[in-house]
C-alpha cells in the first residue's frame, strides 16, 4: 500500500533535513547542547537511580515475529581456565550473540527507510550487507545524556496499563505533561509509559508484543513541535501495533526516524521510574542512555538510568 497524502502532509511539516547541515547523521541529537546537558545536571536531588533496561536472557522479550532478532544466546568460551599454566590466575569469559535490537534498546536513523531515503536524504541503499550502515549508524550517536521526563500517560488516564488498542494521541500526552508539571522542553529525552511492559514482566511474552498501545501517527508532530532530542516506550512496537490505518506498517518510524531525525527506544521497562516519580512527585531526571556504539550498527542495546 502506497503511503498515503495524511502520511505526507505530517512529513512535511516534522521534515528536519538540512536543519544542522547536509552531512549531520545524528538529527535531533544535536538539540542535546552543553547547556542543556548542565541544566539537566540540577535535576539530580536525592541520587536515587532507577535502572530502566530488562534483563538480556535467552528467553528473553522477541517472539520470532521480527525474523532474525533474536534474544540473546550466551555461551561460556572459558570457565575458570589457567591460561598461564597451573596455579595462576584463572579466568571465565563468555560470549553472546543477538539482535542488537533484541532487549531495551535505541533504534538508529539508518534503522527504517522509506521511498527509498534514510534521513537528510541519504539514499536507503547505503545501508549494505556488507558494510551496513554508511551513515547514521548507531556508534554516530557517541553520547545520549540529557534531562529526561517521563510522561506517565497510564497513570494521567487513570489506568495501571493502557488496553491494547489505544493509540497514544497528542492529547494523551499533553494530559501527561501537566500531571507531570514539567513542560517539555527542547533537548529533553521523553519516555512514554504505556504499562505494556507489564505483560513481559509477568511471563506474557506473546500478549505483550501483539496487540500492544503505542504511539500514534499525530505524535511526532507533538514531539517536533518541542524540539524533543529523543523518545522511547514501554513496548515492542513503539507505535499502536496493529496500525491505526490498515496495511500502513510503521509510519510513526518513518516519521521519526526518517524525517525528523529522532531516535526512538523499546522495550524500556518505566515501572519501577512510574513509581518513583509518582512517590516523590517530580518526573524529571537526569538520564544516561548511550547506547553500545556498534559501527554502522542500525540500533544497539542500551542499560539507561534515570537519576533522580
């Protein structure tokens, strides 16, 4: 199915290619400036850390419906050898191989294309077997600390976790905002709790990824309008899965990832950080989420703690 006319009005209006210059590869990243970085720092007041990421196991949070992002398998290559000869120092060492988007993770610019174009016009075929991501890869986004806010839309609704059919609207997350009592502001990082991940948490493995709430197509307008440096949610996703239009697959990526430049995160666990603002009253942290820089990588794993 074509993209349709409504897909490409909001591209137009959220397009920031050329915004800091022909050859940027990181997009909204670069609204990440020292300055706010330091007023990020002021958000820290007790210390508290909140860890944000699920455990990387094999039987971890993919089903099989992503072909070939698979969860983590984790071998042992060396289980307290002697290396230097008997009675020295042994050591155990391990080795892993995985989806890089398998658990919590970023999902790069170079991650989705669409009519043929990754981000500030980069032609989708760069992106090769054989030497992945030319541009854009994930090791571009060399550091991602910033002021994040959570925008609570589970509990600004009333709800423990959103149903599986809603599509978070602009209005979902206005509403969140001002429970929160913290305008978003350019440079921020915004995390979206759904409560999906509940199910996860819970062993529903299946029920977790489909059907799922996600982001709806008027959102990255939302976003764009604040100057939003980055997103990530609390689902497989990201975005309403099934789509909100039939047989249009993933256009909240597209938007994001393609025009706008902003990387996205899934699978990012916020219920524990759901609690812990709620408790103290405060839903802005100070929020390291680099992602492991894999070259020409089209995502990465990421451990982000929230730092309150």
């Amino acid at each position: 199915m074509p993209l349709p006319p409504e897909f490409h009005d909001i591209a137009q209006r959220v397009n920031n290619w050329g915004r800091w210059g022909a050859d940027d590869e990181i997009g909204t990243l670069n609204l990440i400036t020292d300055a706010v970085v330091r007023d990020a720092a002021a958000a820290v007041r007790t210390g508290r850390r909140v860890p944000l990421a699920v455990a990387l196991r094999q039987d971890g949070i993919q089903t099989g419906m992503i072909p070939g992002r698979v969860n983590p398998l984790h071998t042992m290559v060396a289980v307290n050898a002697e290396v230097f000869g008997p009675g020295t120092v042994a050591t155990s060492d391990d080795a892993v191989t995985m989806g890089l988007q398998a658990g919590t993770h970023w999902d790069g610019l170079a991650h989705v294309s669409h009519s043929g174009t990754l981000y500030n016009g980069r032609p989708a075929t760069s992106v090769t077997a054989h030497d992945r991501a030319a541009f854009s890869g994930i090791h571009t986004a060399r550091h991602i600390v910033s002021r994040g806010v959570l925008l609570d839309v589970a509990r600004a609704r009333g709800a423990d976790r959103l149903s599986e059919g809603h599509a978070v609207t602009p209005e979902d997350l206005t509403a969140a905002e001002e429970l929160a009592q913290v305008p978003v502001r350019p440079g921020d990082i915004v995390l979206v709790r759904t409560g999906q991940i509940q199910r996860y948490l819970a062993g529903e493995r299946e029920a977790y990824a489909y059907p799922s709430p996600g982001l709806s197509l008027r959102t990255p307008e939302w976003f764009h309008a604040r100057d939003v440096a980055a997103v990530a949610n609390d689902t497989l996703t990201f975005e309403i899965f099934p789509p909100e239009i039939d047989d249009l697959w993933l256009p909240v990526h597209a938007l994001d990832l393609v025009e706008m430049g902003m990387p996205q995160g899934q699978n990012w666990n916020l219920e524990e950080l759901s609690a812990a603002c709620a408790e103290e009253g405060r839903y802005a942290f100070l929020l390291s989420a680099t992602p492991e820089p894999f070259t020409g990588g089209t995502g990465a794993p990421v451990a982000p703690v929230a730092i309150l």
